[in-house]
C-alpha cells in the first residue's frame, strides 16, 4: 500500500518530542490504546501519524485473513470467521508474517464501511449470505488512524467507542450477524477550535499530546530544509533517512521485548493512585494507562525499573485529557498548574475564573 | 453466534475479580437469580467497570431450566443466550427477516431470527444504552413491554417469544435515558469509581495481571467464579421458598408510596430483588434488611420528582417546597414492631438512596461551585440597583440546570447536518439505514432488502448468466436512513449594565450555559451574539464548539446601555447568512434580556419610531418573525415584582417567540422530556 508514493519519514520531523514519543510508547504496547493528537494545522500531526508504517514492527497472521487474527491466541476462530465472509480454507492454513498496518478511517465513511456489512457481490452472484469486513476488521491488532476526529458524524463515534469498549466488532446488519476481534490503537487527530470531542470517546484514547508549532528559529528553519529536499527527490531523502529509521525501528522492537520484565515498586503504583485521586479523574482508566504508559516508558529507556521520572512523564501524556473538568471547560494544557490547583482549591471557590488559560 | 470475544478466544476478565464496585456485581447477581427483576442499567462514570462487570455475568448465570422436552435428555443443559445489540444495527438484524439464501435456493420463506427473538430466556446487553438510536429502542421497548416479538414483514407472520433480561451501561455525561426505556429496567446502579488508594492500586495489580496472560488469570480465578455460579443457581433454586410475611409487603408499599413512585411495577420489583437477595444470603424469611438494601437499585431512578438539583437554587421558593416534601419522608414512624431498630437502620439507608437520585444533575458538575457564586452576587448587588452605566464588569456563570427539550418538529423534507437534536430523514448516504421501503428513486439502493423482496421468486424467475438472482425492478428497495439533526442554536445575550442588578446576570450566564450544555450533548452548531453600550457584536460564529461558546460567556463583560434593536439585527442578519448557506435548516434563536431596550439604531426625528429604540426593537422584532424557518425564544430575566416591566414579555409577542422566565426553562421533571412523539 505505501509503495508508491514515498512518505516523509518518522524520524525526518523536526522537534514534536512529546508526539513522537506518545506514538512509541503506543508500538511498543499497543494496549495503551491510542494517542490523541490536539493541535492546530500544520504542525506535522497527519505526517508523523503516516509515517509510522516505516517504524511498524511485523506481526504473525494468517495468510489472507481478512481478520488478521492472531494465530497464537485467536486460531479457533478462523474457520467460523473465515467461513462468515466465504472463504475456503486449506486445513493447515500458512502464517506469515507481515508489517502493522495503518488503517484510515476518512471522516465521511459510511457506517457499513466501518462495520462491516453484507457482502453485495456474492449476494448477487451466489444468491449467499456473507459478510464484507469493514475497516475495524482491518485495523485488528493494527492502528486506527482518523484525520479529524471531531468531525467525526456522531454515528461512527458510537460505532467506535462501542468496538473500543468491546475489543471487538458486532456485525448485525442487513441480514448477517457476526462477532470478530477488534482491537486497534486509535490515533487520531483534531483541532480543538473546530469543537471537542465527546468525553466517552476522549477516554477511549489512552494518551494525549498537544503539539503546536516550534516557535525556535533554527528548528523552523530545519523544517523548511527537509520538507524543501523531500519535495525535490522524495526518494533519494526517504533513503538518506533509511539507517535512521531502522535504528528506531530496532530499538522499539528491543523495549518491545523487554517490556515484560518491567518491574514497578509498591511506591510507584501508590503514587499512580494518589496522582489520580489527587487531580480527579473519572473512572480507574487514567490509573491503568498511567501504569501502562510508566512501564513502556521505562522499556523504551532500556530499563527494567520504573522512575519516578517515567511516572511523571507518562501523567503528563495520560491525564490531561482525563483530569474531571466542567463541562465546556478546556482541556488541562498544564496539568501541574491543575495539580497545584486541586491542592490549594479544596474550598469550592475554585470558580471558572481561575481555570488555566485556554489553549487557543 | 456466541461471540469470540467471551465463549472462546481470549478469555473476558472475570467478574468475581472485580475489586470494590459490591453494589453494582450485587445488582447483576440479582438479575441473574431472578430474572424476573427486569434488567439491570448500570449508569456512571466512564471507566469505572461497567462494561467489565455486564459481560462478565455471562460466566456466572445458570443454565436454563430443561423444557419438557430436554428433560428427557438431561446431558445438555442449555447455556443462557447472551446476546450483544450492537448500536450500528439494522432493524431486520433486531426483529428479524427472511432468510434470502434459503429463499433463493428452495423458494420458501424461513425467517432469520433477530436478536430480540434469539435473546429469548437469555440476556439482551447494550453497551452505551443510552445512544442507541430511538427506532431501536422502541423495537427494544415494544418486544420487552409484550414478552414477544412479532414479525409481519416480507411474507413472514410470526410471533416468537422474547423475554429477556435487559442489561445496559451508560455515562450520562452523553445524555439521559428516554424515561419508558429507564422504567424498562428493573435496577439500576450508580457507579462511581473506587476513591480508596489500596482499592485503585489492587485495581491495578489485577489488571495487569490479567492483560500479561488472560487465560492463566481466568484460570486462577475460576474455582471463585464456580463458586459463585453454584452460589447464584442454590439461590434460584430457594427463590420460591423464601417466606414473605405480610408486614413485609405492606413495607414494601409503603416504601414506594413515600417514594412517589409511578405506577405498581416497583413494589413487585421491590419485592422480587429483596426475596432473590434474601435466597442468595441464605435466609429463609423475608426482612425489612433486604428491602432496604435493595431498595436504592429499584427506587432511585423511579421516583417522579425530577432531581433537585443539589445545591439550592437561588430562587428560595421552589427551595422550600422542597424542603417539606423531603422532611417528612424521613420522619414518618413506622408502624411495624421491630421499627425501633429498623427505622434507625432505615435512616442511612435512605439517605444513601438520595446520592444516585441528584445524579442526573451531577452530570453537569457546574452547579457544584456556582450557587456560592450566584449567592455572593446576590448579597452584593442590592445597593446598586441602577449600576453605573459606564461600569464594566465580568460576571461569573450562575447555576446551571438541565433545561426543557427544544426542538423543531421532525418533518418530510430531506436535509444535510448532523447531531442529535431533532429528528429528520437525511438524503445523503450517510445517517443510520433505519429501515428501507419502497424504491424513491434517491439511488440508496437496500441491497439486504431487494434480495429479500426477490428471494422467494427466484425458482421461477430466468437468470442471467453467473449470477444467482434475478432482480426485477419491482424488487428495488431503497434504504430509509435517519440522522438527528444539530440544530443552528443563535444566543443572543443582553450584556447591558441593566443585567447586572441582583445577580441577574449570573443567573441569565448559568441559563445560558445550561443552554449551551444542552447544544453540546445535542450536537447543535451554536453562534454567541451580544449586545451592550452602542453596538452589538458576534462574539462567536456559528461553531459546533460548544467549549469556545462557554468559554466566551464566562468572559463576557456586561455595562452599558440596551441597544436591543441591534442585537436583533445582527442576530437576524447572521440566522439570514445561516439560512442562505443552508436553506433547509431550522435555525432556533434565543433572545435572554429584560427586553428594556433604550438605544436606537440610527437617530430619527422626534417622535417617530427612529428616535424610540423599544417601538423600533419591537418593530424589527415582528419583520423577524415573518421569516418562518426560525424558531425564537425569549428569556426573560427580569425579576419577577409587582413593578415589572414585561417589557421581554412584548417583544416575544413581537417575535412570536415562545416566553420563558429562567425557571422555567429548567426542566420540572422527568416526565416532560417524554419527547412529543412523531
């Protein structure tokens, strides 16, 4: 799919640390569920999403699979899924193994694009009821990725979050009934002045940046250098950039092997569950992806041990856009400032005013 | 059909290892005992286990008794359907329809069950309940109410039963329940998630535990979920032993007459929850305990007094009506024997039962800091009732409250949009394939539909080469979609120095915002649109971002004259620009002023309407209301007294606009936003 036309490479982009980093962390455990990625145009938010196929480790599936289940876990479903969209399949079917794909959710997609649906075709041809997957088949175990996320129609926004929550898809519709997997890393991307999103769905994603433009000269002025030489040869500067991306792509792979091992003390998962309570957040999911992001954090250093610095960093990317807010109140761009606040603010005079300045 | 996602494959996280949340497992066991308790809602904040907990039941229910059929063939007891009502479903996939391969391939009609019929005896689980889609709901409502689902479409007429236990999640950060669907549900659970550090750390443990190897923790835990399971089938098996004295039941009546619950369904509720309880703790006798512990789950979101919202509005009156009708609640002696003790039990237990009750209002968690606000604004604002003209000032936002549905009638005209606030059949592709009907000629063609309409024929009908159906154009069938319209919401707020006296504008800011917490939820496009000194001013253009809005307003500076006449202008200027770009939308324009308008738009000679601002206000205000595809409101913010102006009051007749005062704009109660029905 992306063979013809180079993409700008992850590692080309100048500055955005906190938005690379959250896409990592996001590699190397996928059940972190996703970044969001707030920020105004033009601040290389789509092209760092892009790029990401270049770094995206290779997983094991079926060769074929419309599903792309996993043979260590998911194999007993082959044959019933296999059989829902009409495929015939050998008895020993062959694993391959192939790279994490990005899957694009355009923002005017039909919902039976998104599910799944009848499959028209064979309807017509064989007088058979099958299924034709959708995009959350596609993007099992794969990223997600949707340009625009606010702008999403409130119909493919239940559809999501209702996958999300299930790690899976239903398909009942227009006649076939079916169940497959679904669990994919939601990335998407929004410009907060074009409206919020809805707070189910801001959950859902595990972590949150917000990326603005660099204000530093000599890093506006490298922007312009690389975007000016990718548009001139774009092959010659993907290749100039070839080692590069495979040093990261190795290192990812590494902390994804060493994430296992990773250890955190009885101190830190207090810590995690104090910091929670302490700037208030719905529900346990900011402590879990706390504890999650901490951990990958930590394997992405090299590291078996969770620092005290890991937690801070991983807060900072798992809370923002989960700190209990008044409705129509912005987002906590500073969460230190929403920390220091919550402590002083026990009295309920902590009214609108003293909010942190909107991020516009 | 039993997903992936539970029976096999990777294994669901195991209700019994759930840390905390002993309410909500409480209710599910229930259901399970007795599922004749009529579902169980799970409603609360995101994240806090809902969805884990509702699928994990699944591992826990008994199996279903053997019809007499089985009972000749005991070595399979049949597991309980559990069956997931996706929102994105069609409605053939919920009622069911004909099978078009089997009607294609021998030319009989053989219906497809839907998910309401194969849910028979089982569990019906609908995450997010509360965003389901109204036609949906009322399949869901219609089959629920009558124990069956009948199915008269495509040739087939068939009615098969459909008695299912109805489980549902919900945040309602994302909007209520319609309130038939809420009674649907026998209990319902407040969640909220566990406050105690060693709780959330546990939390934690397990859930790490679980995601480094799913099956070994299943495994670990499956003695306790056995256990469990033979705990709830000894409890089903005792249910029809449990004693229910005559004491009990007249508590149990009692109990829902002080709580002013609609109708009798709650006292049976009441009972069946409290005696399933009572057969799972393994007691023979039916106590006053179990009532009042069960009683929170089956009463709370049945009471019909909407939910005061928790602190007291500033208005003292409502307050006081309030007040006398909660107190005597608790004080009523009870004539029972042991009413000593248990009414002192009763206590706690009943005011534990108010939390879930204010949790609606909860939802906008505005109203939690304000009311000090507006109160302060109140004791402050008396000594200048005339503010100075020339004095700016920035209000905070008063009490914000749920408001009163608005809407637009849902009519036939097709149109673009999207949100949630009135209902319209869309002509794009897009919006939910509600159903489909006769060819219209749009080109959305229902391909489940026509196969369906040209199955049974096929045997006779002559096929072209490589295809298996021969489609006439008779058999065209187009798809109905549905989308709920975002309606253009224009605020239009006096900022005059007028609306600074007593804490007028902190209240007029909190209606505003309820206002715009009601757009947000309803995805409307709203514009902000002030007015004050000599001008008026767009202070946001149409936007769906409801936060900017809410933002802008809390940041309004009020002072200065009333131009009313040119913030109406300007409003109508800006609904006319909406209305160019999109001439099927339905704009709804709200005016929030005291009406006392004392600026005119250009200077004219004395006498005539030029030099007198109200006359031309109100003149405009009725070439306004000429224009027919906007709906306008007027809220009034002038205090209620004996010197009224009721000057709001003319220029909504002016506008012909729908009049409110802010109160009552609030919606009274759980009832009224019972939507009028199309």
């Amino acid at each position: 799919m992306s063979q013809p036309n180079p993409i700008f490479p992850f590692v080309a982009i100048v500055g955005q640390e906190s938005l690379k980093l959250a896409l990592i962390l996001n590699i190397i455990n996928p059940s972190l569920a996703g970044v969001l990625i707030r920020g105004e145009k033009g601040t290389a938010k789509s092209t760092a999403v892009r790029s990401l196929a270049q770094i995206l480790p290779a997983i094991e599936v079926f060769e074929g699979d419309p599903f792309q289940l996993d043979p260590r876990t998911e194999a007993e479903l082959l044959a019933e899924l296999s059989a829902a969209v009409g495929l015939s399949r050998l008895v020993e079917p062959r694993i391959v193994q192939r790279q994490i794909r990005v899957v694009e959710l355009p923002v005017g997609a039909t919902e039976d694009r998104l599910v799944g649906t009848l499959d028209l075709e064979r309807a017509l041809k064989t007088g058979e009821k099958r299924v034709e997957p959708g995009l959350l088949a596609a993007a099992h175990r794969g990223i997600l990725y949707v340009d625009e996320v606010n702008l999403l129609d409130d119909h493919l926004v239940d559809a999501l979050l209702d996958s999300a929550a299930m790690g899976g898809c239903s398909i009942e519709r227009e006649g076939v009934s079916l169940t497959h997997p679904a669990r994919f890393t939601l990335v998407g991307t929004m410009n907060p002045e074009e409206g919020e999103l809805r707070p189910q769905l801001l959950d859902r994603f595990g972590l949150c940046v917000h990326v603005s433009g660099t204000l530093e000269l000599a890093q506006r002025v490298a922007v312009l250098e690389r975007r000016a030489a990718f548009e001139e040869n774009p092959e010659a500067f993907v290749a100039s950039w070839a080692a590069e991306s495979e040093r990261l792509a190795q290192k990812i792979s590494q902390a994804q092997k060493l994430l296992a091992e990773v250890k955190v003390s009885q101190e830190s998962l207090y810590e995690i569950a104090r910091l929670c309570l302490e700037v208030g957040v719905d529900g346990h999911r900011g402590d879990i992806v706390i504890h999650k992001a901490a951990k990958a954090m930590a394997a992405w250093r090299g590291q078996t041990e969770v620092t005290p610095a890991d937690l801070e960093a991983a807060a900072e990317l798992a809370l923002p856009h989960r700190v209990r807010r008044q409705p129509l109140q912005a987002l906590a761009d500073n969460l230190d400032l929403r920390r220091n606040q919550a402590r002083d603010s026990r009295s309920p005079k902590a009214g609108p005013s003293q909010k942190p300045a909107p991020g516009l | 059909m039993s997903g992936p996602l539970t029976g096999r494959g990777r294994p669901i996280y195991p209700l019994v290892a759930l840390v905390g949340q002993t309410t909500m497992v409480q209710a599910l066991l229930l259901a399970a005992i007795n599922p004749l308790c009529g579902g169980v809602l799970l409603r609360g904040e995101k994240g806090a286990a809902k969805s884990t907990a509702a699928r994990g039941l699944r591992e826990i229910l008994p199996p279903l008794p053997p019809t007499s059929a089985e009972s000749a063939n005991p070595s399979l007891p049949r597991g309980r359907p559990f069956l997931t009502l996706p929102l994105n479903a069609t409605e053939d996939r919920v009622v069911g329809g004909l099978d078009f391969e089997v009607a294609t391939r021998q030319g009989i009609r053989v219906n497809n069950p839907g998910l309401l019929s194969q849910a028979h005896q089982g569990i019906l689980y609908i995450d997010e309940v509360n965003l389901l889609d109204d036609h949906l709901v009322d399949l869901v409502l219609d089959a629920a109410a009558r124990g069956s689902c009948a199915l008269e479409r495509e040739g087939l007429s068939l009615t098969l039963p459909s008695q299912f236990i109805l489980i549902g999640t919900m945040n309602p950060e994302e909007g209520e329940l319609r309130p038939q669907f809420l009674d649907r549900f026998g209990l319902a659970v407040q969640v909220a998630s566990e406050k105690d550090p060693e709780l959330r750390v546990e939390t934690l443990r397990r859930r790490e535990e679980f995601e480094a190897d799913p099956w070994v923790f299943a495994a670990k835990w499956a003695p306790e979920t056995e256990l469990l399971k033979a705990r709830v089938l000894k409890a089903q098996a005792e249910l029809s032993r449990v004693v229910i004295p005559q004491r009990i039941r007249e508590f149990i009546a009692q109990l829902a007459v002080e709580r002013h619950v609609a109708g009798h369904r709650a006292d049976l509720l009441l009972e069946r929850a409290a005696v399933a309880l009572c057969a799972f703790q393994g007691r023979k006798i039916l106590a006053e305990t179990e009532v009042l512990e069960v009683a929170p789950l089956v009463l709370a979101h049945r009471q019909r007094e909407s939910a005061p919202p928790p602190p007291p509005p500033p208005d003292p009156e409502p307050n006081e009506a309030e007040a006398n009708q909660e107190e005597p609640e608790q004080e009523e002696p009870r004539p029972e024997e042991p009413n000593q003790e248990e009414s002192e039990r009763a206590e706690p237990t009943e005011t534990e039962s108010a939390p879930p009750e204010p949790a609606p209002a909860a939802a906008s968690p505005l109203d939690r800091p304000e009311p000090e606000d507006s109160g302060e604004e109140d004791s402050t604002e008396p000594p200048s009732p005339r503010p100075n003209a020339l004095v700016e000032r920035i209000f905070e936002i008063g009490q914000t409250f749920k408001v009163r549905r608005v809407e637009t009638a849902k009519d036939r005209l097709r149109r673009r949009g999207s949100g949630r606030r009135s209902r319209g059949r869309v002509s794009q592709k897009q919006g939910r394939y509600v159903k489909s009907g006769p060819n219209n000629g749009l080109g959305d063609l229902a391909l489940d539909a026509t196969i369906r309409a040209a199955a049974p024929y096929q045997l006779g009908r002559e096929r072209a080469p490589g295809l298996a159906l021969a489609l006439w154009p008779s058999d065209i069938r187009c798809r109905i979609r549905e989308k709920k319209m975002g309606n253009h919401l224009f605020l239009t707020v006096d900022a005059s120095g007028s609306m600074g006296a007593r804490g007028r504008m902190a209240a007029a800011k909190g209606a505003v915002m309820s206002l715009l917490l009601d757009a947000y939820q309803k995805r409307d496009q709203v514009a902000l649109i002030s007015f004050r000194r000599d001008g008026a001013a767009v202070n946001l253009p149409l936007t769906a971002s409801a936060d900017l809005a809410g933002r802008l307003l809390a940041e309004m500076p009020i002072g200065g004259r009333t131009p009313l006449a040119h913030g109406l202008e300007l409003t109508f200027r800006e609904v006319r620009n909406a209305l160019l770009k999109n001439p099927l939308a339905r704009p709804i324009v709200i005016v929030v002023t005291d009406g006392r308008g004392n600026v005119s738009l250009t200077a004219g000679p004395p006498g005539s309407t030029q030099s007198r601002p109200l006359q031309q206000a109100w003149a405009l205000a009725s070439v306004m209301a000429r224009e027919k595809r906007a709906k306008y409101l007027v809220v009034d913010t002038e205090e209620e007294s004996l010197v009224a102006f009721k000057l709001a009051e003319r220029l909504a007749a002016a506008l012909e606009a729908e009049y409110y005062r802010i109160n009552d704009l609030k919606a009274e109660t759980l009832l009224s936003l019972i939507r009028a029905q199309t």
